[in-house]
C-alpha cells in the first residue's frame, strides 16, 4: 500500500491554496456584513473603481461627512484586498462613532464636508 503523504499532512484543512481561498472568503463575508450594518444604522456605501477615485490617491477607505442630507458616507476601494478592507472598516466604525476626528470642516463647489482617509 502507498501511502500519500500529502493528504496525510493536510487532512481535513485542504492545500495551502484551500485554506487561502476559504480565509479570503470568510474576509469577504465580514467586509459585507459590516457594510450591511453601517448601512442600516444610516451610513451611505460607496464602492470605487480604484484608488484614484478615492479623493486621497492610495486610500482603502475614506469617511465622509457632509453638511447636508448627504450624512455620513464611507468610500471603499474595490481593489484592495479583503484583509486591508476589514482592517480600513473597523478603524472607520471608530470614526463613525465619534465623527470629531474627521477634522475641520472643507467649503468645496460640492458642498461643506470633513473626511478622514485611512490606508492600511
């Protein structure tokens, strides 16, 4: 009998790509559960395309605060990784909170807003 050492060592968990792919996915699953959340407690999710739609170039995630009906809203960057994007949502559920630390308010041609950056 031949005896694979292989399956041996990875049991039940799978290869090293298995185990990569069901952590990306559990990250995914987390990342949506806290845009749901933020949702329902009234927060405005915006996807980007990429970085330089953010309106800090290399930003995961930027919150925003608007002096109108618009409220607060969190712009994401669908290019960054899960893990990144986690990390970026729970420093922003801090800001959320308590929105004194998205500093002083900006006059722009869209309106009176504040916003913090975060990269991670």
């Amino acid at each position: 009998m031949i005896a694979d050492c292989r399956s041996q060592r990875w049991g039940s968990e799978g290869c090293d790509r298995e185990r990569h792919n069901r952590v990306t996915d559990q990250l995914r699953r987390r990342v949506e559960r806290r845009l749901i959340a933020l949702a329902a407690d009234g927060v405005a999710v915006v996807r980007t395309t990429s970085t330089h739609d953010m309106y800090v170039d290399d930003a995961t995630v930027e919150v925003l605060q608007y002096d109108d009906g618009r409220g607060i809203q969190i712009r994401i960057c669908s290019t960054a990784t899960p893990e990144q994007l986690l990390h970026g949502l729970e420093a922003a559920e801090d800001v959320v909170d308590e929105p004194t630390r998205l500093g002083d308010w900006k006059n722009t041609a869209v309106g009176r807003w504040r916003g913090l950056s975060l990269r991670t």
